[in-house]
C-alpha cells in the first residue's frame, strides 16, 4: 500500500513562537483590543456598558489572547522585533564595544530571549503587567519604586507601550518616568504604531519632539517610512529635568489637548504632561 503522508500540523505559539495565525488576524485582534480599552476607561463608572465592554474583552479572549498575537508579530517568521533596531542603534553607537553590561529594562515584554544575542553586552530585565513565562517579571512599570530605580537603567525599552496605555496622562507620566529612572545619558527606545503619530488629531513628529525635550531628552534616531505601520525613536537623557510651566513648556503645550491636524478619520491618541 502507498504510505499516505501525515498532515504538517502549525507550529504553535507556546512552542517555537510560529504562527498560524495570519498578519491581519493578528492585527485586527490587537486592534480591536486596543479599542476596547479606551471604551473600558470611558465606561468607569457606567456599569452597565462597563460590563457589556469587559464581556467583549473575554470573547476575544482577554489578555492571553493579545498577549499571543503581539508574540505572532515578534515571530522570526513575521520578520522578527523591534529589537533589532534598538540593537542596530546600539551598536552603531558603540555600546557593544563598552567592557561593561548596560542594564535594559524592557517594558511590555511578551518574549524572554530578544536579547539573547546580546547577553554578552547588553544585562535585560523583561517586565509585564502579565508574564506568559518565568523569565519576564510580572510588574507594572508605573507601580515601580521610583527612589529605588532612580538613575539604576542605562536603557529603557518601550516599545508598542504607550499606544497599550489608554489615557493621555498615563503616557505621560510613562515617559517622565522613564527620564527619572535613566541614568544620565541613559537613552529611551520607543517604538509606536504610525498612524499613533500621523493619523492622530493631537500628535505629530514635531510635537512628540518637542515634548520629550520638556522632559530631558534629546532624540538621536527617528525611522519611518510613509505607508509604514511603525514608528522608531531613540532619544537620550539629558541632565535637565522636566521643565516647570511658569517656563512655557508644560504649561499650555502639553497638559491638555490641542487638535494639530484636521480631518475626519483621525484618531485621539495623545501624550500629556502633568502639571
């Protein structure tokens, strides 16, 4: 009889970090995730769609769920993580030449090797407000003891971050946190989705700029491409800290919005600065 050829079953995630799912799948899930986050912080207070949001939250599989599909998108098959960049970044800035390791706090990590290239150079400590694995530390990055952290990192990743948190403020704070816990010329990765900056009624290129130098950092890399879907920026900490309003620079330019692109089909994303 002729051999009959088994069936080649998908790699699956918990595995090798394949996929099976397809790019838009795993887009369409984070998105509509991210989605459903802004409704859940507007719905405070309002039990009833409160719960009708949380009910739509679990259908699409909750956490887990979104947690595996940002994994999909770091898969070798889907052309790897952003950690190339900042690795590329890094080492153009000579950073792997140093006979010390540079202490990385990686915000948001869903894999526990990204850096597994770099062990020799590069010290990680993998964080996230739900770990899949006993390598990343289940922490969230705001709740961190700011005394005990101060100046303690060379490098702060935040990469597809900002865009999880759901109100403007909140980001804010994220990035005036990270100033704070950098050690002085320590640098800051982030990386967003574009239409974050250029599809945004309150954000552009110039205005992210100009309010991370309010905070203290100077940008030394910026990559994107238009039509692209992501954005990349490696900015560096500068020994200012956040400027005061009475200075012009918090004040009415950052701790509220202000719509800078018209149009309709914009999104509301933003980055505000407390007072």
């Amino acid at each position: 009889m002729p051999r009959t050829r088994r069936r080649k079953l998908p790699v699956t995630v918990s595995e090798k970090h394949g996929s099976s799912s397809t790019p838009r799948t795993s887009r369409g899930v984070i998105r509509k995730f991210h989605s459903l986050l802004k409704r859940q912080k507007t719905a405070e207070g309002d039990g009833d769609t409160l719960a009708t949001v949380n009910h739509e939250m679990e259908k699409l599989g909750g956490l887990e769920t979104y947690q595996r599909m940002s994994c999909i998108g770091q898969s070798s098959d889907r052309g790897g993580g952003s950690q190339k960049i900042l690795i590329r970044w890094l080492t153009q800035l000579g950073w792997d030449a140093d006979e010390k390791k540079h202490k990385l706090l990686e915000v948001g990590a869903v894999r526990p090797d990204n850096y597994r290239a770099c062990e020799s150079w590069i010290d990680v400590t993998a964080i996230d407000l739900h770990s899949r694995h006993p390598s990343i530390l289940e922490q969230d990055f705001l709740r961190m003891d700011q005394s005990r952290n101060r100046e303690a990192w060379d490098i702060i990743s935040l990469s597809l971050v900002l865009n999880f948190v759901s109100d403007g403020k909140e980001r804010g704070r994220m990035l005036v946190q990270a100033h704070t816990m950098l050690r002085h010329g320590g640098l800051c990765f982030i990386a967003l989705p574009l239409p974050c900056i250029n599809n945004s009624r309150y954000m552009t290129l110039e205005h992210m700029n100009r309010l991370m130098d309010a905070i203290g950092f100077s940008q030394l890399e910026e990559r994107w491409k238009p039509g692209g879907k992501m954005i990349y920026w490696l900015y560096q900490k500068r020994a200012a800290a956040i400027q005061q309003p009475e200075q012009g620079c918090v004040g009415e330019h950052f701790h509220r919005k202000k719509v800078l692109r018209q149009g309709g089909h914009r999104n509301n994303f933003c980055v505000l600065l407390m007072t």
